[in-house]
C-alpha cells in the first residue's frame, strides 16, 4: 500500500510541474528511489549530478523521452527522490523497452550512451530501486 501512495504522490507531482506539457497519449514513467551519498559526497552533489548530467543525457540517449529529477516534500517518504520519465508516447516507450525489462537493440544503444554516466553515478552514490510504473494521458 507505501508504494501505491509514493507512485500516486509522484504522479501527482508530475501532473502539477508538467500539467502544461502533458498531452493527450503521453506515457508518464514514476521511478522511486532510495539515494544513499558515497563517503565523500553530499545529498547536494548527488542531487546536481542527477538534474545537471544524469537527466539532461538520458534525454539526449532516449529520443522523445524527457527526464526529471523529483524529491518528495510531505508526508511520510518526504526526502527520498524519483525520476519521472515523460515519453512522447506509449510507442515512443516500447521501442525502447517493448515489455517490461526487456529492452530492445534501440534501448541498448541508449545505454551504450548512458555508460559513462552510470559508472559516474555509480562512483558518487548508492541507489535502491522501488517500483516504477507507467501511466498514459488521457
């Protein structure tokens, strides 16, 4: 049921930021995650690296896929972070991945692109992955 409520929260979240940009049959992915700094690194570095380098490059990857960073601010999961992934379209989202975790030659190449920065990522926090789920805009 704590899922549900997060996923619902982000969704939220993303109707009012990007309420303007959401067009009929947009696919709207909410990602939750657990972000955990590296020794060395702060809550703000990790934070900047995901809204300066992380989504701005996964966009460039992922053709007609927009990212954006999020931090929940009430309730009880306030401080943990998602990513909102805003696809053009649910076509745009399966040529990339046409079933759940299984990504296609076109998402490969993509995360071909992503390898440097996941390994940065990689270098600078911990990350635990909850669910995700995908919405479409009616």
């Amino acid at each position: 049921m704590k899922k549900f409520w997060i996923i619902a929260a982000m969704l939220l979240l993303a109707c009012v930021a990007f309420g303007q940009g959401l067009q009929k049959g947009n696919l709207v992915g909410v990602h939750h995650y657990t972000l955990t700094p590296k020794e060395g690194y702060t809550l703000k570095q990790v934070v900047k690296f995901y809204v300066n380098e992380y989504c701005p490059a996964y966009s460039k990857a992922f053709p007609g896929i927009q990212v954006y960073f999020t931090e929940i601010d009430r309730g009880e999961f306030k401080g943990q972070f998602g990513i909102i992934y805003l696809c053009e379209s649910k076509e745009v989202r399966n040529k990339y991945w046409p079933e759940k975790n299984a990504p296609s030659a076109a998402a490969e190449a993509g995360y071909e692109k992503m390898q440097p920065v996941w390994d940065k990522l990689g270098e600078i926090v911990t990350l635990s992955s909850g669910d995700h789920t995908d919405f479409i805009v009616y």
